[in-house]
C-alpha cells in the first residue's frame, strides 16, 4: 500500500510540474519591423517599446503566463519577413505578430499566416488586399490603410475647392494602392488628376517629378509615399508653396515632420489615424511614451500599442491562446484604449476615425512636437471603404 502512495504521488508531482510548465510557457508577441533602415524612425523600437508598454499594462502576465516582446528586423524585404515569421510561428513560440511596416512584407507575411492560422496585426502595413482580395482569418489592418489615407485627404481637399491634382506616387505596393485610391476618390468628385508620375521606393530626387508637377499648374500635389523631406525640401527650392500650389503627402509619420523642421514643412497637408497630441487621453500615453522613448509617438508606434493590448485582452476574455477562440473574441471586442476607438470588421479592418492635419509654422508652434494643427475629422463611418464592395474572400462564407 506505501508503495502505491508513494508512486501515486510521483506520479502527481509529475503532473502537477507538466501543469505548472504549461502555465509558465511564455506568450510571446513578434514585433516585425525596420529597425535600421529607411522606416526604422517612426517604427522599430518606437514599435517594440509601444508593444512592451500594453504587456506591461497586463503586469507583464496573462492567464498567469509571463508575456514576452521579441523583436525581428525585416530589412524591407518582402523573402526575409516571411522567413522570420515562419520560424517565429513555427519554432519560437510567438503567438501574434505587429508592426510590419511596408505592404509588400505585410502581404507576404500575410500569407505564411493564413498558413500556420496565427494572428498578424499590422500597424504598419495598409494596402487594400491585406482586407481585399487577401484577407487572412487571422489578419488585422490596424493604423493604415490607402482607402482611408486617400479618402480623408481627397475628399477634404475636393470640398476645400482642389479640383486638380498632380500624384508623385511611390513604385511600390502600397504607393500604388494609394494611388489608386485617391484617383478613385478623385473621379468619384469631378476633379481632375493632370499627371501621374512614379519613382522607386529608395528615391531622394524628386526634382523632375516636381518640375513636372509645377509646369501642369495642378491645384495640389499629392505625394503617395517615400522620402517626405527631400520631397518637400526641394519643392521649396522650386518655389512651389510659394507658387499657389498645397501639397498633401498621403503617407507621412511624424517624425518625417519633425526632422525636416517646421519652417520646410509648414503647410503641408497630413493624413492619419492618430496624433499625440488629440485629446487627454493620447496626450497622457503619449507623454508615458516619450518618458522611454525619448520622441512623441507615430501612429504606427501608437499601433502597435493598441493591437498589443487588444490581443492581450482577448487572450484574458477567451482564457487560451487558441487561434480561433482568440479571434473570435477579438471581433466581439471594442477596440477602445489611450490611442485607438473602434471595431474590426469582418474583413479583419480596424474601422477607426481619421484625421485630416496641417503642419503648423514656426510660429504657431508651442513646443518641439507641437507640429500639427487639425483640419478636419473623418468619422470611422465615412473613412473606411464599405463593406459591400470588399472581395475579401471571408464575407462570402
């Protein structure tokens, strides 16, 4: 009889140690990003410390399970995301990936997690197919998409009498979706597009895009993408603000702002989902941002906060980490914290207010990121493309 009590209770140990090892797994989240490159100022680790704020928020645990931020650097190659997000998914554990910044990596790790059935929630990532014609169960298009960028900027500038336009328009997948999409909205209310001109995603010159641009005396010109800041430093050069002529980037982060100065960039129209200095509560997370990272938010960073501390909720609600219960809590949540309020569509959208801003001039500038004033605010309704028109193959299930 000893004997039997005696392995019984191995036996326990056993499985009470199996149980508590199960508990201890960690929950991992996959930050993939630039981190060195062309994006990494207003991605990578401002991404990676917005990520480890929403953990910390949980207390660094859920479902008494310590969550850890792991980090990748995708190099902007569409091959080498993949890559990593296969292992990651495959061998290290990782659970949910964010940030993707750039389109084409975005598609590509888009793919490899329908594969696998994980969770991607890009902040960084917002060509149409990642809700379009290549939606993934498990795919989240969270700060950016070209429909809204386009839409906000177009549709405000139309009404403000910009009835022709000239687009310099990145050689890239989501440059090319933001083309489209402002082209869409532009004909959508009779103005004219007067010329299109394309340059490579690496491009700093963009004189005779620009000289172009003047020469079709285009009421605005719209940069889709790409290096803001040499783009805008030369159109001074060219005397094309000064000329009549506004100029909108439709895909602009903050810093690309900041570091240009306000006297290079004051006048430029901006498009985005969020901005530090909105309301109480973005100013609040914003300044616990800033405390560690040392600069204000973009709102890929602030992106991938939110869709750190929406899956982590999930993940509590749902109390497992299984793909298809988290999801599914996911879509019945709200999204509602410090920097995003909204709720995920059946195409895996994010639909989200968004914001047409001005860049102040030095003058109205109080603060060294005091660097936008608000024009107009698209409600979540009207800034997201309707959903009957999706070909997302998930709505016809």
């Amino acid at each position: 009889m000893r004997r039997t009590w005696i392995i019984a209770a191995a036996v326990g140990l056993l499985w009470n140690g199996a149980v508590n090892a199960q508990e201890q797994k960690p929950i991992r989240i996959g930050v993939l990003s630039d981190f060195q490159g062309l994006f990494s100022d207003f991605t990578g680790r401002g991404s990676q410390i917005a990520a480890q704020m929403a953990v910390d928020e949980f207390g660094g645990k859920v479902l008494s399970r310590p969550v850890e931020v792991v980090i990748g650097d995708h190099q902007n190659k569409a091959d080498i995301g993949s890559n990593i997000a296969r292992k990651w998914y495959d061998l290290d554990g990782v659970e949910m990936i964010t940030d993707v910044i750039g389109s084409s990596v975005g598609l590509a790790v888009q793919e490899v997690a329908r594969t696998k059935n994980k969770i991607a929630m890009y902040s960084g990532s917002g060509a149409v197919d990642l809700f379009g014609k290549s939606c993934a169960p498990g795919g989240f298009v969270w700060s950016i998409n070209t429909y809204s960028m386009a839409t906000v900027a177009g549709q405000a500038m139309v009404d403000e009498g910009a009835d022709s336009w000239y687009i310099i328009s990145q050689d890239s997948a989501f440059g090319r979706s933001l083309e489209t999409d402002l082209q869409n909205v532009l004909k959508a209310n009779d103005a004219r597009v007067l010329g299109i001109s394309h340059f490579p995603i690496t491009n700093q010159d963009f004189a005779p895009f620009l000289m172009n641009a003047q020469g079709s005396k285009a009421k605005v010109i719209a940069l889709t993408a790409g290096d803001v800041p040499s783009a805008m430093k030369q159109a001074r050069e060219f005397g094309i603000l000064a000329g009549g002529q506004k100029v909108t980037s439709l895909m602009v982060w903050l810093q690309m702002v900041h570091s240009m100065g306000l006297e290079t960039a004051k006048g430029l129209y901006v498009t985005s989902s969020f901005y530090w200095d909105l309301n109480d509560e973005t100013r609040a997370w914003s300044k616990q941002f800033f405390e560690r990272a040392g600069f204000m938010p973009s709102m890929t960073q602030a992106g991938s906060y939110s869709a750190t501390k929406h899956y982590l909720k999930a993940v509590q609600r749902a109390g497992t980490t299984d793909t298809d219960k988290v999801i599914a809590t996911m879509r019945e949540l709200p999204v509602d914290d410090a920097t995003a309020k909204g709720r995920i569509r059946p195409d895996g959208l994010l639909a989200r207010d968004f914001y047409l801003f001005q860049v102040k001039a030095p003058s109205d500038s109080k603060s060294e990121w005091d660097l936008y004033k608000l024009v107009r605010t698209v409600s979540a309704d009207r800034a997201v493309p309707p959903l009957d028109r999706s070909d997302c193959p998930l709505l016809r299930k």
